[in-house]
C-alpha cells in the first residue's frame, strides 16, 4: 500500500517526463487556474512557466493548449449566462484563419522578439486610455481572433493580450471574465486541432491530461466563489497588478533571451 502514490502517478506519467513532474503539473493545474478565475489573468502564463522545466520542449505548447481549453470550459460553464455571445462569434471567426497562419508560421519567427514585443504592447495597452474599445465593433472582435490566435500558435500563452483588450471592451468584472473564458476556450480548441492535424501525439499524455483538468476545474470553481465576492475596483486593481507583473516579466525573458541569442 506504500507504494500506491507512486503507482498512481506512474500511471498517470508518460515516459517522457518523471513521475514528481507529473504530480507537480496536476497540482499546479488547481493553483494556476483558481488565480485565472479569480484575479482574471495569470494562470496560463504560469502553468506554461512550469511546463518549461518539466515537459519536453516540443510538447509545451500542444499540451498547455489542451489543459488550459479543459480550465476556460469550466470558466465559461460557470459564469454562462454573463457570455457575450456574438462578440464571441466574431472572435472565432477570426481565430480560424489565425490558426492556420500560425500553424504554417510556427518556427519561422524567433521567440523572443515576439516576447519583448508583446510583453512591451500589454504594458501600454494596460495602463493606456482607449475608450474606443469601450465600443469595440465586431471586426474588432474578429480582427483580435485572427492576430492573439497566430501568436498563441508561436509561444502558447497570450492569455494576457486577450485579457487586456477584453477588459477595456467590457467594464464589469462577470461579464469580462465569462466572455474571456469563451474566446480562451474557443482559441485553445482551434489550436489544439491544428497541432492534432500537424502530427503531435495526444495519445501518450491523456491520463496526465485529463488529472490536470479535472484539478483545474475544481480551481476553477474556487477561484470563481472568490471572484464573485470581490468588489469590482479591487478586481481591477489586483488585474492590472498582475498584467503588468506579468507583461514586465515577458519583456525581461525576451530581451535577455536577444542578449544570449
């Protein structure tokens, strides 16, 4: 019976990575996506953090796109009836094309640049004011699907372009995150078809994958209890704290990523 851990997690383990690895990703899916739910931003970027030290380089991207699509999904069931629905169609229609040209453009434009770039981007467009965005059109939804989904194909997570062009488009904190949790889903599930189509094999992390999701889920739901509770000004306080920690982090690992390269 001592043993029982271990068989578990060997269980749930592809050969390619240890078996802490994997109890450390499962338990990293909870924490990263209760901050999600919660504070509006951050989880995805951490959770593909860890990946870079525990996954194989070539598997980071396929496999944080199908745990982060389980995490949205539980997001958006929760908070269902705030989803702007149409604005979500426009996103996807954009994000379909998006995909494709990321998936052809995949290796072809250096890392970091792309990361200095964005990281610089997010921090302007944060603490900007854009109160055109406030009555973004549905081109505009379309035209942010086709361009964060191409990048999102490149390096995985641009959970924090989305999150700062959504959050001046949708001033209240349910309604923002609901309809953020929807486009997140819808970009992770066309990603996750390419790459399936590309050739990447799904089959041997599937245990891993779905004990991340099933974690994520559950913080899902207690990020979402917390959120509910807090103050609308809090929550844009503690989402703008975030974004910028993690926009100024971007640009740091872009740049010094430049001065080795």
């Amino acid at each position: 019976m001592s043993n029982a851990p271990e068989i578990v997690l060997a269980a749930l383990a592809p050969q390619d990575i240890g078996h802490w690895a994997a109890f450390s990703l499962i338990g990293a899916s909870f924490f990263t996506s209760a901050l999600t739910a919660s504070a509006g931003i951050g989880g995805g970027l951490a959770l593909l953090a860890l990946m870079g030290y525990l996954v194989p380089v070539t598997a980071i991207i396929p496999l944080h796109g199908v745990v982060q699509l389980g995490s949205n999904i539980g997001r958006a069931a929760l908070l269902y009836s705030h989803v702007a629905w149409i604005c979500l169609a426009a996103f996807l229609a954009g994000a379909l094309p998006g995909a494709w040209l990321g998936g052809l453009a995949v290796g072809a434009l250096p890392d970091n640049v792309l990361k200095a770039a964005l990281g610089m981007f997010i921090l302007v467009i944060t603490w900007a004011r854009l109160p055109r965005l406030a009555a973004m059109s549905l081109p505009g939804f379309a035209v942010t699907g086709a361009i964060t989904t191409f990048l999102t194909m490149l390096f995985g997570a641009t959970g924090p372009l989305n999150a700062v062009v959504l959050s001046k488009a949708f001033p209240e904190r349910l309604r923002f995150q609901a309809t953020s949790a929807s486009i997140m889903t819808a970009q992770h599930l066309v990603k996750t078809i390419v790459f399936a189509l590309s050739g990447f094999v799904f089959a041997p992390w599937v245990p891993l994958i779905a004990a991340m999701i099933l974690t994520g889920l559950a913080g899902t739901w207690v990020g979402t209890r917390i959120l509910r509770r807090m103050p609308e000004t809090r929550f844009r306080l503690v989402f703008k704290i975030c974004l910028t920690v993690l926009a100024l982090d971007l640009a740091r690992r872009g740049v010094a990523g430049m001065a080795h390269g």
